[in-house]
C-alpha cells in the first residue's frame, strides 16, 4: 500500500495534542482520526485511531502491525504537520507586516 494523501488538522491550546490526521492509502482506504502528539521530551509521534473500551481502557481500531509501516505512516504525518505549521507561522508574519 501507498500513502497517497495526508491531511493535518492542527488545533489550538489543546496541550500535548497538536493535531488530527486523516490518511489515505491507494486512493481507496481512509484512516481518520489520528493524533499528533508532542511527547514529554518535545518529539512528536502518531497516536492511531482508537475506542474507549467497558474497562477505560483505550484500544486500537486500526493500526500497522509492522514497525517500518508505523514510521513510514509517522514520518509522513509529522512532515506533512511541521509543514502546515510553517505556512501559518509565515502567514502570520506577513499579516502582521501588513
């Protein structure tokens, strides 16, 4: 499978949450929902869809069962969110030359 599209919905003053992602593979299967998160340490990483279970407990509703598809998936996510990240901070700046 193909990363084909990847969209980030950044948020704002949510804490460790930084954004949503929605992915799409093939141009024929969506994942929604996934999370950006800035860890403890200030690196970021992709926090998969997931449901609250009975117990509280949080579990996966789709995931990579491989480590090398989790961080092509986490590498793309993260690029695609510094890079939103940049375009507001230059559109910032210009608004405020403005």
């Amino acid at each position: 499978m193909n990363i084909t599209e990847v969209k980030v919905y950044p948020v704002k003053d949510e804490g460790k949450l930084k954004a949503y992602a929605t992915m799409v593979f093939d141009n024929k299967f969506i994942v929604r929902d996934m999370k950006i998160i800035q860890g403890s340490e200030g690196a970021f990483f992709v926090s998969m869809p997931s449901r609250r279970k009975k117990d509280g407990t949080f579990k996966d509703i789709a995931h990579p069962l491989d480590q090398d598809t989790r961080l092509e998936i986490e590498r793309a996510v993260i690029e695609e969110y510094e890079g939103a990240v940049q375009e507001v901070k230059s559109d910032s700046v210009t608004a405020e030359e403005l």
